[in-house]
C-alpha cells in the first residue's frame, strides 16, 4: 500500500511542477493598421521571438517615421529598457500611406498575451528626396 501512496504523491509532485512553469515568448504578432481607421488590418506577421534583442536603449522617435524596419517594444524583463527585431519584410510592398503598429506576445503554450496600444504613425514609401541640392556655376 505504501509504494501506491510513495507512486500518488509523486505523480502529483510531478504534474503539478509541469503546470506551474511559466510559458516563455515565443514570438511577437505584428499588426500593421492604417492610422485613420486602426481597426481595419492591413497586413499582420508573426516574428520568432528569436529575432528580438533586448536590453537596448529606448530609441528616441523623430518627428516623422518614414519607412520603418523594425518593431520596439518595453523590454519585459528591464524595466526603462527596450527590445528591437526587424519587421523589414511585414513593411514591403505597402502603399504612401499613414500607419501604425500593434504588438501581441504569443507564448510557448499558443496563448497569445494582450495587444499593445498603437504605435507612432510611420510612413511607408519607397520615394526618394534629392539631397544635398545646390545650384552651381
């Protein structure tokens, strides 16, 4: 009867350990709206946490985001730092137009975490803009 018991106790020790870990990231879904009607989608791709690197410092935003390559989030482990990952390819082929990100944490398990609220309004163009121009003799 006790190695029954021995074998129930462990058994519980065991399942209970399993479903007490904390699921990790494991990626980040990115949704790209228009930033006149944010709750129409335009495009949405998921980034392999993997691509992410954190403990950066927050990037201080210019006056106006003109074709933007990668996602910033909050770092989720260092408060007053950031995490930075390409989302060159989620940006190609879109039209000049105002946008805005949102950003949503799926985890190891497949729950996906809440959405962030939108990001600063970039633009997207593959325009460019002479520069350094003079007029000369």
């Amino acid at each position: 009867m006790k190695p029954v018991a021995l074998a129930l106790v462990l058994f519980v020790f065991v399942v209970s350990t399993a479903l007490a870990q904390v699921p990790t990231i494991a990626s980040v879904k990115v949704d790209i709206f228009r930033a006149a009607t944010p709750t129409t989608l335009v495009t949405s791709v998921t980034v392999p946490w993997s691509t992410f690197t954190c403990n950066l410092p927050k990037t201080v935003l210019p006056p106006v985001t003109v074709n933007p390559a990668n996602a910033e989030f909050d770092d989720p482990a260092l408060a007053g730092r950031a995490c930075k990952g390409s989302i060159a390819t989620t940006l190609d082929a879109r039209t000049p137009d105002q946008y805005v990100a949102a950003y949503t944490f799926i985890y190891s398990d497949g729950i996906s975490g809440g959405t962030s609220t939108p990001s600063n309004p970039f633009t997207r163009s593959d325009y460019q803009t002479p520069q350094g121009a003079k007029v000369v003799r």
